[in-house]
C-alpha cells in the first residue's frame, strides 16, 4: 500500500470538534501554563472537521496563533475517545494559516483534492484497492498490524479572527 495513504487515513467518527478543541486547548495548557491557556481558549474554536479526510479549520486570534500552531505540532495523540481504550497516535500538520473562513475553505479543498490525486497516482502503480482502503479503514486493505502502528492525521488550518485576504501565508 502507497505510504500516502497509510499516512492520511480517517480520522474516527468519535472525534468531535468539541473533542478536538479540548484537546488543543489541555496541549497548550501543558506547554504554555495558564497564562497561554488563558489568551487562548475563549476565541479558540474548530468551524470545521472531516473525519474522511482528516481536516479542520480551526479558528484563534491573530495574536495567539502561533501558540496554537505550536500545540498542534507538539500533539502526539488523538484524545482519548468513548470506544476507544487507548489514544491514538497521531501527526497534526498545519496546511495554511488564513485570515478568512473562506480561504480556508479553498486551502482545504486544494488539499484535499491532492490528496486524493496522490492516492490514484500511487494506486496506479501499486495496490489497486489504496483508494479504497484510506476511504474504508475496515477494507481488507489495511491489516489490524498495519493500522495499530500508523500514525492517525489530522491536518489543522487556523485561521485568525481580525485579519484580511492580503495577509495570508501559505504553509
């Protein structure tokens, strides 16, 4: 199976934005303290989460964004889920980091789209089921060995409160 897709597979359908906002919010908490969880946590906030694809679009103040970033990045785990016995790992990358909601959206849907073109180039040449099996994680694609030890993804995209469409950086 191509590495792009055992590296981009679904996130479960127990995590919820709510979940996820915690999460982001207890990692800055134990890196920053109180004072970063304090700055942090009333404008931060998840507008979006696709467990297919393993995206979010995460909302925080322009001041306060690279603490957030830096929690992401230092993630290591999935919270801990109902049918879930143990976290998960996981790897969080930040694709872009915007000043509007809507060109956020763009950026997902720009990854997204080459993700999956990605996945049919490397199942062309591979697997012929690698599709499926990022789309369908209980596909016989993915043995239990292999999904026990693959990292779990998701990809933030922050996005600032007070900023406008000529500010934005690409990631």
């Amino acid at each position: 199976m191509p590495d792009s897709l055992l590296f981009r597979r679904p996130t479960p359908d127990e995590l919820t934005p709510q979940i996820l906002a915690r999460a982001i919010r207890d990692q800055i908490l134990y890196l920053y303290g109180d004072y970063g969880y304090g700055i942090t946590s009333t404008g931060l906030n998840v507008k979006y989460l696709s467990p297919a694809t393993s995206t979010a679009i995460i909302r925080c103040s322009r001041a306060n964004y690279q603490l957030v970033w830096a929690a992401l990045t230092f993630m290591t785990h999935l919270p801990e889920l109902p049918n879930q016995p143990t976290p998960q790992s996981c790897v969080m990358q930040v694709v872009r980091v915007s000043g509007t909601i809507r060109k956020a959206e763009e950026a997902v849907i720009k990854h997204a789209r080459a993700a999956i073109l990605q996945a049919r180039g490397e199942s062309h040449s591979g697997s012929s089921s690698a599709l499926e099996a990022i789309l369908d994680p209980h596909s016989e694609g993915l043995s239990s060995k292999s999904q026990k030890n693959v990292p779990q993804p998701v990809v933030g995209i922050e996005d600032d409160v007070d900023s406008n469409d000529d500010e934005d950086e690409g990631g």
